[in-house]
C-alpha cells in the first residue's frame, strides 16, 4: 500500500450489494484504488463490506442512508417546503458521525451528495465540515442533478438546505460525467464550466472480456492496456512460421511512433535441437532490433526464467479477445487453424497463402507477400488500422476508457495529502 498519506474516503447514500448505477462506479473506483495501492475507505448508509472489492475498510453509518426512518420523515417534511424540529439535532448527529472519518483521510469523494436531493441532512454536515476546515480535499462527483430533474424539481425551495444543491463553492472539485452534465451544473452553480471537471465512467476490461487470472497477469507484465495496437501470432516456434519476419514487421511499425505490442503464444519444441537454435536466434535479432518491449514471447514468462511457459487454450483465448488482429507469415501450413479461429471471434487477419486462408477465408482475410519485405506489410497494416473505424473506436476506449488508465489519468491529479 501507498503511504497512510494517500488514504482516499467515496461517500454515497448506498454501497454494494445494493444495485445502482452510482453504487456500481463506487465499486470500480474502490477497486481500482486498491490495485492501484491506495488505502481506501467507502462510508454508507446501507452495504456491506463482503460486497467490496478485498481491501475495502467499510463504514456503515445509517443515518447516511437515504431511506433510513429519521431521514425519510425528515425529507418529507422538506419537499413540502418546511424545516422540521428536529431537523439540525440529526445533521449535528451525522455531521458528529463524519467527523472522525473525515479529519483522517486525505481526499473524501461524496458520490451524488452535494447534487441531489436524497439527504439534504448529509449534504448540509459536509458542507458545515468543509466550510470548519475538517475536510482536507473534496471532490463531488455529480452523476445526477435535482435542480435540473422535472421530477425532483417540485421537491425544492428556495433557501436552505435546498440552496445547498445549486451554491457554488470554492475549494470543492466538481466532477461530472459528461461535458453535456458539466453544462447544466454550470448553469446550475453559475459558474463556468472550466472550473467543472469531465471524468468519463470506464470499463474493467478484464471483466468484460472475460479474462482469468493467468491471462491478467500477461496483460500486465507485457502493458497491453497502453498499447496503440495488438497483434497476436497464436503460433509455436519453429522456421515455418517466419517469425523472424513477424518481429521485422513489429519493428517497422513501431518506427511509425505507435505504440504496438506482439504477443507470440506458443513454445518451441522442447526435443527438437534446432527449433531450440532458432529461438535463440529470434532472442538475438529481438535484441539487435530493440524490440524487448514490443515482441513477447509469452513462453518466457513462467516463474523460472529458463522454464519454458506452456499457455493452456483459454489463456491463447484470452489472448485473441484482446488483440486487435492476428498475424501468420508462415512459410507453409498444413491448413492454419489460427486463421478459422481468428475468423470466429471476428478478428482481421493478416496470413500469407496457407491452406486456411485460400481454401475457407477467401474474400475476408488480408493477403500478405513477405517476399515483398517487411516495410510492405507493415505499411497494409497501417493503412487498414487508418481507416478501420471499429478499430480506432477500439483503441480509444482502451487508451481512455479503462478504469486503470481513467485513474492515472484523471483521477489520480485529484489526490492531494496534507501540508
């Protein structure tokens, strides 16, 4: 873990099990905190701290809730335009509740909280802890918005706490999830959109491409998530398959400027002296090239730096999930099972003329000539990646849109520690 210094508190109404939208964000961002080593906390009213990413601390305050008995009544009382009794006796009580959470964390994110109108009462004790100088870095992240809700709207009035929702103040990073959102909190807050920050919601990649733990950690070790392009020859090695020509390729590319990743699956033949040759030749000319990290062969990542790694097939399926197209410059195959694989999960294929591409694939494969070099190929590759829209909307989801990528990127240059 980072230093206690980083220590990060997300507050919403609701945390998981429950399902929600919001509380479905709250997960993915507890999450990728903790794999990106930051302690973390989420504070609730309802949830359970077993439905939380492993690492999670959880904070089960129920007057944070927005359906607790207190609160609801409470609530009631305010949509119909009047502050009850007992209205600053429970905001003290929560506010009382925070406070100790709030005085120890560093960066409080308060999902919804100071944009709707669920629990004025919570809304009101953070902003009383913020305006006290308890609350060392807040950030409200704003999905949703009751001011500008046709439904919510009848439920407020002017004055406090209702004005708490549309009164700006300094100090507090405001974040939305679309420029659209950062446009009516804008008019809401009257202020301009540049002081209001756009953070897309993301993906967990892994999780929607179905990948196991094994493969994650080839993911990893090799950053696929920040490559600009995946190419996947799912091939053992031997002098058939023109590895050699494949690296060339991979080499000419990345002179291009972009940041290519190629991921060699199989092994070479443990009995066969010359396929163990030839795989120490392609070792050499990968260090000649300076391609160590952008031509992998994902036989060499086992524990044992001299143990050959052996991939099982969901592993090579993996692989071929999150690549973008697939490579075989073979010299000869007796069919090419790569490319009917390839062809069924719907990656581009780029194949000389074997068995599998001239007999089956006619028509939907990329033909490829290594007798015309290396530079030929790779120039086919590029331009079918300039002007493949499916692609491009791919790697800019990749780049921009994975939890791990929004974190480093957006999220983390919102964390601040104590002077």
């Amino acid at each position: 873990m980072k230093s206690d210094a980083s220590k990060t508190v997300l507050m919403h109404y609701s945390a998981p099990p429950v399902v929600g939208g919001v509380e479905s964000v709250l997960y993915a961002h507890a999450d990728v905190f903790l794999r990106e080593k930051y302690q973390l906390a989420i504070v609730a009213g309802s949830g359970d701290a077993s439905a939380l990413p492993k690492g999670t601390e959880f904070f089960h305050l129920p007057l944070l809730s927005s359906d607790h008995t207190r609160v609801t009544k409470i609530q009631q009382a305010l949509e119909e335009g009047f502050i009850p009794d007992d209205y600053h006796a429970v905001c003290s009580q929560i506010k009382q509740a925070l406070l100790p959470i709030v005085q120890k964390c560093e960066n409080l994110f308060v999902h919804n909280i100071l944009s709707k109108h669920f629990n004025l009462l919570l809304t009101d004790a953070i902003l009383q802890l913020f305006d006290e100088g308890k609350i060392n870095n807040l950030i409200a992240w704003c999905h949703d918005f009751s001011w500008s809700s046709s439904r919510a709207r009848g439920k407020l009035h002017d004055g406090n706490p209702w004005d708490l929702l549309r009164t700006y103040r300094s100090g507090i990073q405001y974040v939305v999830v679309s420029r659209k959102r950062q446009e009516i909190l804008a008019g809401i807050l009257g202020i301009s959109r540049k002081k209001i920050k756009v953070v897309y919601n993301g993906v967990d990649s892994k999780t929607l491409l179905g990948i196991h733990d094994e493969s994650d950690d080839l993911i990893d070790a090799t950053d696929l998530e920040n490559a600009d392009l995946i190419i996947l020859m799912p091939i053992r090695i031997t002098q058939a398959k023109n590895i050699e020509f494949g690296m060339q390729v991979t080499s000419e590319i990345q002179r291009e400027g972009i940041e290519i990743r190629t991921i060699l699956t199989g092994p070479p033949d443990p009995h066969d002296p010359q396929n163990s040759e030839y795989f120490r030749q392609l070792k050499k000319l990968r260090a000649e090239l300076q391609m160590e990290k952008y031509f992998h062969f994902l036989c060499e990542r086992g524990s044992q730096p001299e143990q050959i790694y052996f991939l099982d097939m969901k592993t090579v399926s993996d692989m071929y999930r999150i690549c973008d197209l697939v490579l075989m410059p073979s010299h000869h195959e007796g069919f090419g099972m790569p490319v009917v694989e390839a062809g069924f999960l719907g990656k581009p294929i780029f194949t000389t003329s074997i068995p599998a591409a001239t007999e089956i694939g006619v028509g939907a494969i990329h033909l490829i000539d290594p007798s015309k070099g290396s530079k030929e190929t790779a120039r086919e590759i590029l331009n079918w990646a300039a002007h493949d829209r499916i692609f491009q909307f791919r790697q800019k989801t990749r780049r921009e849109f994975t939890w791990t990528n929004i974190f480093r990127n957006q999220i983390e240059p919102l964390l601040k520690t104590r002077n």
